[in-house]
C-alpha cells in the first residue's frame, strides 16, 4: 500500500510542479509586490495608485467583459441549440465548422486580423463599398472598445459554444422527445428542459473566458484607441515605462479580483442549485 501511495504521489508530481512554478509562486509573488514600497517595507501606496491612476479602466474591463459575457452565452446558447434540435442537418454541418474556425487562431493573430478587418480603410468598408452598401463617406471605425467586445466574442465563442453544445448533447433524449410528444416547441423545450440542465456548464464556460479576457494583451493593445484601456494593456505600461513592478502588480491583483468576484456568483448559484447553503 505505501509503494502504491509513493507511485500515486511520483505521477501527480510533475503536474503540482508545474502548477507550483508556472502559477502559485508567480501569483504569490504578485502579493507581496503588490504591497511591498520603495524601501521593501509593507505598503498599501502601489493599491492607492491604481485607483487614483486607473480607476476607469477598471470600470472600462469590467464593462467590456460583461459585455461580452452576455454576447457570448446569448449566441453560443443559440448556435448550440440549432446544432442539437435543428432537422435541418446541413445547417448544423455549416455551423459545425463555422464556430469552430475560432479555436486554431491565436488571440495575437486574431487582434491583427481584426485589426485589419474592422478599420474605417479595412476589409469590412471596403467589401460594403464595393457592393454599394456604402459609399466611402459613411464608412466607420469598429476600432476601440466595439472592435475589442466583437474580438472577444468571435475568438471565445467556439470555445464557449463546444462546451454548452456537448451539455446540450448529453441531456437526455427521451426528456426532449417526451416534451414533443406534449407538443412543445422547439423553443419552449430550450428554455424549459434543455437550458436549466446545461447552466452550470454555461458558467464554468463564461468564467474561464472572463480569466481569458481579462489575461490578453494583444487584443485591447492592437485593438484599442486610448484611454481608458484595459488592465492588461495599463500593467504592461507600468513595467515597461517606469519599471513599476508593485503597481503592475496590483493592477494583477485587481483583475484577480474581478475574476474572483464572478467565480463566487457563480458558485453561489451552483450551490443553491445543489441544495446547498
């Protein structure tokens, strides 16, 4: 039994290391530069310029992420549900490998593909003027906080959309075929069967995308007009210009926050959902 526990404990060994190296000790040093001063001494100064400094771009994350939050469990949940209930299997097959494009493109790739497509000169102007939708006097720049939400979205919303159509998968048939034989609808049978089951998947999926989204630099920097900007692209500023390693730091925390505040509604409701208190 104790060789038996020693090979268990050897082969989750390179796992925790990794988790250890890559994630807890650099989140722990976060920590304690994020409250260290200028003399190494326990300060609370670097906290107190990140709100004085950047207290808009906190309201501008947040706003943009539950933006994009709300997009992304709308259209996912749609897409998901024409790929379980649609009769129409070549609209599924479409579909199919539409949403799925998304998941092959990195997030730098994706910031100057879009970057290029959304631009008052960019292939989405050009493509209206050339198909006399719009003459070049009414073209409009999606670049700024739209271009980041349809980034978000489009590059999210094949991870989002696997997770909710396997959910969406699993429930079981005979609910759904009972329900028809009831004559619900298509829709009813959504929000009334299919949809309270496949919630909690939902919402592990939307709060790894709000980590995701909160944890990408290229898109608010390529993609971004000014100020206010995202946290990501404000820690960025702090080291790179003033080597301000503690306020970078803290502005780390406070995203880690964000994400902490809506894995705890989320939880929240799971446990409710579970009976639990």
């Amino acid at each position: 039994m104790r060789n038996k526990n020693i090979q268990l404990y050897l082969l989750v060994a390179p796992a925790a290391l990794m988790i250890s190296l890559l994630f807890i000790w650099p989140m722990g040093a976060s920590l304690v530069t994020a409250f260290t001063g200028k003399q190494a001494e326990f300060s609370l100064e670097p906290m107190r310029k990140v709100f004085s400094l950047y207290s808009h771009d906190i309201v501008f994350s947040v706003v943009i992420v539950l933006i994009s939050l709300v997009l992304l469990a709308v259209i996912s949940v749609t897409v998901s549900a024409v790929v379980v209930l649609s009769p129409w299997q070549k609209v599924v097959r479409l579909l199919g490998l539409l949403y799925r494009l998304p998941l092959f493109i990195p997030f730098i790739v994706t910031a100057q593909m879009m970057r290029t497509f959304l631009a008052k000169n960019g292939l989405m102007n050009n493509a209206l003027v050339a198909t006399g939708l719009a003459n070049p006097l009414e073209t409009v720049s999606f670049l700024g906080w739209k271009g980041i939400i349809i980034t978000f979205v489009w590059k999210q919303f094949a991870f989002v959309t696997l997770l909710v159509a396997g959910a969406m998968a699993a429930v079981d048939p005979a609910q759904i075929q009972a329900a028809r034989n009831l004559g619900a609808s298509r829709i009813r049978i959504l929000f009334t069967i299919i949809l309270p089951q496949v919630l909690p998947t939902l919402g592990v999926a939307l709060v790894l995308s709000t980590v995701m989204m909160l944890s990408v630099l290229s898109v608010p920097l390529m993609i971004g007009t000014g100020s206010p900007g995202m946290l990501t692209v404000d820690m960025a500023f702090r080291v790179n210009s003033y080597g301000d390693y503690p306020v970078a730091s803290a502005l780390g925390i406070v995203s880690w926050g964000i994400c902490a505040v809506l894995s705890w509604f989320y939880l929240r409701y799971s446990l409710k959902e579970k009976g639990g208190q």
